[in-house]
C-alpha cells in the first residue's frame, strides 16, 4: 500500500508495510469417489465456502473428463438462476439440476449410468466478487453391481461389535438389578424376622414382669402364716408353763 504527497512535482512515496489484507479464495468441496450400477442414477454433490454473502451473479460449472481421456468438455451450466444443459455429448439429456445456490449447493444428478460415463468430474463455483479459488474433482466408476466398499464392511463391523458390548452391558445390569432387588428383599426379612423375635422377648419379659409381684405376694402371704403360727404355738407353751 503506497501513499503519494504533492510536496514535489514528481511526489513523494510513502510505505505503509504489513496491512494488507489477505485475499480469502473460494473453496469447493465434492466426494473423491461415487460409485453407480448400470442403468441407475448418481447425484454428483458439490458446495462451496466463500467468505462472500451468496450472489444473484453465482455461477456453477461442471466438466467431464472421460477416463483415458485428456481432455474435459462442459456439459452442465448454472448462471443467473437459470440451470444450463450443454447441448453436445451423452449427457445432454440424462443431466438433472438439484442444487440450491442459497444452501451453497450446487449438486447435478446423472441419470441412466453407463460404463462410458467412467471419468472425472469437476465442479466449479465463482461467487463475485469472490471467484478465485480452486475446482474440485469427484470420479464416478460405473459397475454392472456396485461393489460393498471396504469402509461400508468395516463400519458394519465395528456396529456389530458395539451392538453386543451394549448387549453385555444391558445383561450385567438387568442381572445386577435383580441381585440387589433381591438383597433387598433378604434383608427386609431378616429385618421382620428380627423385629418378631424382639416382639416376644418384650412378651415374654413383660409376662415374667407381672408374674414377679405374685410370687412376691405368695411368699409373704406364706411367711405371715408362718409366723403367726409360730406365734400361737409360742403362746400355747407359755399358758401351759403358767398352768403348771
């Protein structure tokens, strides 16, 4: 950034270093791979980040390159909200626009897949004033039965494996539950077992409890007869020593 001075008639240079502002580019993202049958549809997908509001003047380009071959023509064209199907090649009347420029999107279906359809496609976006950046690439292999990706077997693998940790893991606690539950219910009757024995003891305490002032009252009831039989008989031999 440079600033000019009218001091002189040639001017004056001033340098302001480090503030200028980094130019942020577009980026656009696809798959690296889709795959297809014969005969079936593929829907090629593609967005894009920008740091720019999206334009009414947003454009998607789409180019093929067959494989083997070097070089790529256009087939499909969006621009002022209008979808463009190029009208030279095999794609002119297979190509289906799907994608919707306010989400960023800018995918295409390809419909009624052939083997000569194999190849690279490119997917390209400019967002104006934002439209530099790079394209981005997807390739399609068409198979006459589409072949189970490594990574679908594998995350198949790991989801039965999850599936029966959390199967074990549901059976430890349901069987951990009904331990406990049945603990608990052991020891609630050992608790009302417990509980009974002490209500008959208490019984058996309180009925010894009233049976003591009975026995107390039974001995001295004895001890008086006693006594005063003793008394009358003491009686008896002194009257009978007077007598004499």
């Amino acid at each position: 950034l440079s600033c000019y001075t009218g001091d002189s008639q040639e001017g004056s240079k001033t340098e302001f270093p480090g503030v200028l502002s980094p130019t942020l580019a577009i980026v656009v993202y696809t798959d690296r791979e889709v795959y297809g049958a014969v005969g079936s549809q593929v829907t090629l997908h593609c967005s894009f980040w920008s740091s720019e509001w999206v334009s009414d003047d947003i454009s998607f380009t789409w180019r093929y390159q067959p494989e083997g071959g070097r070089d790529a023509i256009s087939i499909f064209h969006y621009a002022k909200g209008q979808p463009y199907i190029d009208e030279v090649g095999t794609f002119k009347e297979r190509i289906q626009w799907v994608g919707d420029p306010s989400w960023k999107d800018g995918s295409i279906v390809i419909h009624n897949l052939d083997y000569s359809d194999n190849g690279t496609f490119t997917c390209d976006v400019k967002n104006p004033p934002d439209i530099v950046g790079k394209t981005s690439q997807v390739t399609l292999y068409v198979f006459e039965k589409v072949p189970t990706r490594y990574g679908v077997v594998l995350g198949a693998v790991i989801g039965g494996i999850l599936g029966v940790v959390l199967l074990l893991l549901l059976l430890f606690y349901l069987i951990r539950y009904c331990w406990l539950r049945r603990q608990a219910a052991l020891q609630r009757r050992l608790s009302a077992m417990e509980k009974g024995k002490f209500h008959k003891s208490s019984k058996d305490s309180s009925k010894r409890g009233r049976q003591t002032p009975v026995l107390y009252a039974m001995l001295d009831h004895s001890r008086s007869t006693k006594a005063a039989s003793e008394k009358k008989s003491k009686g008896l031999g002194e009257s009978r020593k007077d007598k004499k």
